[in-house]
C-alpha cells in the first residue's frame, strides 16, 4: 500500500468515497460537497462502515453527480426525471436495502415532479433528498421551477416573473412522513434529520437550499460562495416562527426545519397486508 492509499484510507469518510474521481468535478464554491459530507456522516454516526446496505438512484444534472460517480455504492443513474420509478422499483425488489434518491430541482421538480408526488402519496420506503440550487445550472443556468420570484437567469434576464414551488409544503401536503429543510448554512440539521429520514418507515423527504455562485450567483451579484451562504443565513426563518407572519414578510424568505412526522403506514406495510388478503382469498379458493 503506498502512502496516499494510506492517507487515503486513515480517514474513514473517505471510505465512502471512490478514490478515483477526486478531487471532484463540481464548480469551485458549489454545495454539493457539503451535502456529501452531511450524508456520509449521517451514515457513519448511524453505525454504517460503508454503503454495502443502500442503493442509490439519480438523475440528470449537478445533484445527481454528488452520487454518481463519487460514493463507493451501488447506483444507477437514470434520464432526466426518472430517478425516483426506478428507485421503486428497486425497493420493490430488494425491500431490505435502504433506497436513496438523491438529485437537483431541475431533475426532482421540474422534469420528476409528478413522480415526486405520487411517491410521497404512495408513502413509497425511501429517502429524497432534492439539492434546491435554484436553476438548472449544469446546462447553463436556465430558470428552474424552484427559482425565486424576480431573480435574473440566462433565460429570466429581467427577472422571473414566476412563483417557485413551496415544494417541501408541496411534498408535505402529499403525503410524506418526513420532511425537512436546511441550507447548505445548516450543515448540523441536515446531518441530524438525514439520520431521521434514513431511519423513517415511508417516505422521507429533505430539501437542501445550496448555492450556485457559476451559474445563479454570478447573475444575481454574487459570484462568491460566501456570499450566497450570507444569503442564506439572512433569509432563513424557522418553520415555528414562519407560522405566525404574514405571507408579504415571508416573500424571499427561507423557511426552515422539520415538519411534524406523521403517522401513515408505509407503502410495503400495506402492500403486505394486500399480499396476505390475497393468499388467504387464494387458500380459501384451493380449499373449496
């Protein structure tokens, strides 16, 4: 063993990671750095020594790439869209791993979004976690569903005229057990509720609001990393405090933090209880 596979394998974070492709290919002062290393220390405080247990699904775009090709797991990446049917597809099949969907607004909201939805009603076993920076920015910075009210793009240069989703309300509303949002500010609470999500029956969703200073910050007068966390530590309001102001005071804002868990059961819980009512109507058949 030479002495940086040594190095390499001294820090056991990097025991996640794929040797090969680092140092990584995001734009300098991106976020998805600090995302990876929320998760992968989430996984290592929660006992794991590696990813042999999970499986990860992505799509297009810069989230998807904190997956693929940089944690050393098994991981599909899908077209444009797409990431979340095939990750249920693979919970169906192996119900015992833990299915994690990781990838971009662009991906998860924009092209994915009726996918996004319907497993958060179905209540499907996973773990989404959509990185919100706010536009499409591997393929040019293009205004994205999740691009707040009046900010200027390459194809909003006046400002967009659109309201973003809520989409945490929105997965929320839809049936989603567990929801969160942080900024990539909060590096502590997106560790804590990945834990949460990653231990949650049903459908676990965590927005992280991550800065782009290539693509959106550069357009918007902040072409510095720092800046757009000072953005963001400015602009965040928790969710209990959210509660009690006004819609216009909340216009720009970040809204913070996890919502309250529910109580449904599961997607494979109920499919288990069809799954019996169909043998014991089968047996019944047989027997007479």
């Amino acid at each position: 063993m030479s002495k940086s596979d040594s190095q390499y394998y001294e820090n056991p974070v990097l025991n996640f990671l794929r040797k090969e492709v680092l140092p990584t290919p995001f734009c300098p002062g991106c976020g998805n750095g600090i995302i990876a290393n929320a998760f992968i220390r989430a996984v290592m405080e929660l006992g794991y020594k590696d990813f042999n247990n999970f499986v990860f699904v992505s799509g297009i775009g810069c989230g998807a790439w904190i997956v693929s090709p940089h944690f050393k797991a098994d991981s599909v990446h899908v077209a444009h869209g797409r990431a979340i049917p095939v990750a249920i597809g693979i919970k169906l099949a192996k119900p015992h791993l833990k299915v994690v969907v990781i990838s971009g607004d662009g991906d998860l909201a924009n092209i994915g979004g009726n996918h996004l939805i319907h497993a958060a009603r179905r209540n499907i076993d996973m773990t989404v976690i959509l990185v919100n920076n706010m536009n499409f920015g591997m393929t040019g910075g293009q205004t994205s569903s999740m691009t707040p009210y009046g900010l200027t793009t390459i194809t909003a240069p006046f400002g967009n005229p659109e309201h973003p989703f809520d989409i945490s309300e929105l997965v929320y509303s839809a049936g989603a057990v567990f929801v969160a949002r942080w900024t990539t500010f909060h590096v502590h609470q997106l560790k804590n509720s990945i834990k949460k999500a990653l231990n949650t029956q049903g459908f676990a969703f965590i927005e992280v609001i991550s800065q782009c200073p290539t693509e959106l910050g550069r357009r918007i007068g902040m072409e510095k990393p720092s800046e757009m966390i000072q953005w963001f530590i400015k602009n965040s309001i928790p969710i209990e405090r959210a509660k009690n102001m006004p819609p216009e005071e909340l216009e720009g804002k970040f809204i913070i933090g996890e919502y309250p868990t529910k109580a449904r059961p599961s997607f494979l819980k109920s499919l288990e209880v069809i799954k019996k009512k169909a043998k014991e109507l089968l047996y019944q058949i047989a027997v007479d």
